[in-house]
C-alpha cells in the first residue's frame, strides 16, 4: 500500500490562485515505497530478460508467466507415470524444505 503527502500546486504564477482547476495535485511518495516501486521495475526487467534470452531453467515453475505450484505438481506426477509404465523403480523424496525437494528415478534390479 502506497501512501503519500498530496500537495496542491499552482500551474503557472499568473493563474488566479482562487480557482481550484488552475492547481494540479503533487504527490510525495516515501522512501520506503519508492524503494519497493524501484526493485519490483528491475525484477520485472531481469524476468523478461531471462525470458527473452531463453536464460531460465527449464524446469522452473516460480517467477514465470502460466506457471504455478500445479504446473511442476504436473510435471512430478507425469514423470513418476512415466518411469512406473517404463518398468523401472521410483523413488520420490519430498522434503518439508523447499530447498531439498526432489525426484529420483532408479533403475529395477
């Protein structure tokens, strides 16, 4: 949530002050929220960069257009389908950290 300081400013000196339409409004935003507008512009400019130069992981759901937690559920269900009809073990380890997540395929004995 944005908040500013909303000041009324005259458009030209020789405008007479006590008509309202001869201001225009001004807006003071605070540090904090310029901050934020600024670093969400430039993670905007890298994620479209990335994308524009075909510079993110394949298998990467987060941060990218028509991508979701269902997408990469999807994908973990299609490839543990995948391995099961081709005959080989499956093992499938999931973590509580989202750093540890993944999926291994193991060949049948």
């Amino acid at each position: 949530m944005k908040k500013a300081l909303v000041t009324p400013l005259l458009k030209k000196p020789s405008l007479d002050k006590a008509d309202l339409k001869n201001y225009r409004p001004v807006s003071n935003l605070s540090f904090t929220s310029k901050l934020v507008e600024k670093a969400v512009h430039v993670a905007a400019q890298l994620s479209q960069h990335l994308t524009a130069n075909n510079l993110q992981e394949v298998m990467q759901s987060a941060y990218r257009p028509c991508h979701s937690v269902d997408t990469a559920l999807l994908r973990i269900h299609n490839d543990v389908l995948r391995v099961m009809d081709s005959q080989q073990g499956v093992f499938l380890f999931c973590s509580t950290s989202q750093r540890h997540s993944t999926l291994s395929t193991m060949t049948s004995c």
